[in-house]
C-alpha cells in the first residue's frame, strides 16, 4: 500500500472516530447529574429529601437532612438512614450505626417515617472530609447529590 492511500485511511478512520464521538455526546446529554446545595429539596421515588446543613464535630461530618414521604406512598420509611452515603476523597462512607449526637434533632438510625409526614434527624458518618464532599440518597434507581459547604 502507498504512503498516500495510507494517510486516506487514516484520515477516514479519525472522520469516523469524530463522528462516533458526536452520535455518543448527542445520545448522553440529557444523563447529566446535577448537584444540589445545602437546603435544596428534590423528589426521590416517592419520597422528598433535603440536606439542611452539615458541620465537621468531634472526628465525623455530622449533616440535618429532611425526609418526608408521599401521601399516596404505600410503604413508610423503616430506617430514615437507608439511602445516604458520604463521597469524600474519593470513597462512599456510610453511616454510624450509632446514629446522631442528640440533643434538639434525633438521629436518623431507626427512625421511622410514615406515608405524608416528614421528619428532620441527624447523620453521622465517622470520617474526616478530604477535599470535594457530597452526600447521596439513593433508592432504587433514583439518586440525589448534595454538595457539602465547607
């Protein structure tokens, strides 16, 4: 093969490679995630969540968030602390089966939430932040993302 049939190919090649690339972005662009702030609200399957506030305490990052259930919903909240999970420095941290720290906000370990209520409790997660720190709920295959201040 000559070097100029050689440099045809590859310039096909690289066309259809651009063209692949431009059918992919068009297909993903509407599966952006999108990040929530500190006392955002947003609609979970059937139930509505917010992260109120967070702080860094004693060793653990300690955040208020808000769960409430749909009215129609059949099934209440056995645990208000299935679904969260702490990203920081790259790992998912759960939380403490210890729960909260008290006080004026219960803690959200064995808490329950009946269809139309809502309640506001307290996660623990034991760890220290390490750079970018965001909180998610997730149920099934719906998930919300909450970007940490501080």
């Amino acid at each position: 093969m000559s070097t100029r049939k050689l440099i045809l190919v590859a310039l096909a090649c690289g066309l259809a490679i651009l063209v692949a690339g431009s059918i992919q972005l068009l297909r993903i662009k509407d599966n952006a995630v999108s990040t929530l702030a500190e006392g955002d609200s947003t609609e979970v399957a059937t139930r509505t969540v917010s992260v109120l506030s967070s702080e860094v305490r004693d060793g653990a990052v300690l955040v208020v968030t808000r769960v409430g259930v749909d009215p129609t919903a059949t099934v209440p909240i056995g645990d208000a602390v299935v679904g969260w999970s702490l990203v920081t420095g790259g790992r998912s941290e759960e939380v403490a089966a210890e729960g909260g720290e008290g006080g004026a906000i219960p803690s959200c370990a064995g808490l329950s939430v009946a269809p139309g209520h809502q309640v506001d409790c307290l996660l623990r997660f034991p760890v220290m932040p390490k750079g970018a720190t965001v909180v998610t709920y997730q149920l099934g295959q719906d998930q919300a993302t909450w970007t940490l201040a501080g």
